[in-house]
C-alpha cells in the first residue's frame, strides 16, 4: 500500500487550473437560447400578470363595495336606533333622575 503524498503547490494550482477549464468547457457546451422559447415564456408571463392583476383589482373592489354596504348598514342602523329611541320631556327627565337619586339614597342607608 502507498503512502499519502501531500501535494504540493505546482500540484494544487495544476487541479485548480483543470476545474476551471473544465467549468468553463461546460458552460460553453451549453445549447445557445432559443428566441421564440424565449418569446413564448415572456408572452406566457405577461399573460399570467395580466390576470393576476385584473384579480387583484377586482378583489379590491368587491371589498370596497362591501365595506360600503357596512357602512351604509351602520348609518341606517344609527338612524334607526336615534328615531326609536324615545324623547323625553324635562318632567320626565325629571322624574327618572329622582328615582336614581332616591334608590341611591335608599342603598346608602342600609
């Protein structure tokens, strides 16, 4: 059986300088772009964003008409609510605040 050898410097740079060459050799083996590939995938893209987009406008928008209607909803639901509730006069404003105050007096003497 042999012996491990240490390569030396000369050694290191003769591999070094071989993957170089043979990375280089692999990249120019590559087959040249195909401009109508190319074309075709750039056309597929655009396509693709367009829809993308015209998605996302019309997602912003039925989320804009919703948002609408809750507002709209909330509005009507205040004009409800105000017209409902009933107004009262200042005797029977009056009245209700005496009857507060009298219950509270009622708690505090027990």
């Amino acid at each position: 059986m042999t012996s491990f050898k240490v390569p030396s410097f000369q050694d290191r740079a003769a591999l070094a300088k071989q993957a170089k060459q043979k990375a280089l050799e692999k990249l120019k083996a590559k087959p040249p772009v195909d401009e109508a590939a190319l074309a075709e995938r750039k056309a597929a893209r655009l396509a693709r964003e367009a829809a993308e987009a015209e998605e996302r406008a019309a997602r912003r928008a039925a989320e804009a008409a919703a948002k609408a209607e809750r507002e709209a909803q909330k509005r009507e639901a205040a004009l409800t609510a105000a017209a409902a509730a009933p107004v009262l006069t200042e005797a029977e404003k009056k009245a209700a605040r005496d009857a507060r105050y009298a219950a509270r007096k009622q708690r505090v003497k027990r």
